[in-house]
C-alpha cells in the first residue's frame, strides 16, 4: 500500500493546507482506559477542569 500512498500523494491535495500555531500547557494527564463512555460523554462546564485535578469523576 506504500505504492498507493507515495502515487496519492502526488496526484491529489494534500491536507492540512495551513497549520494552526495554536498550542496549549498539558495540565493534567490520567490513562481513563479506551473507549471509555463515562468520560467522553460528558459535556464541558464552568470548572471542569479544576474538577477533574481534584480527583472528582465527572
């Protein structure tokens, strides 16, 4: 497939076009586990983030 790949890329566009110069400070780092429901289904809030350095399970 590298064959594939290397024709694709010269014969289509590639993306991204502009990269964003946007960065953030990595502030908390946990291994919730893959695929983990109660953690991506929750919306954002006020706080959040401060929740979850806490240890609170949001």
């Amino acid at each position: 497939h590298i064959d594939l790949m290397e024709e694709s890329r010269e014969k289509y566009e590639t993306y991204p076009k502009y990269v964003v110069p946007e960065f953030a400070d990595i502030t908390f780092i946990e291994n919730a586990g893959i695929d983990n429901e109660d953690l991506i289904s929750k919306a954002p809030y006020l706080g959040m983030t401060d929740d979850i350095r806490a240890g609170k399970r949001v």
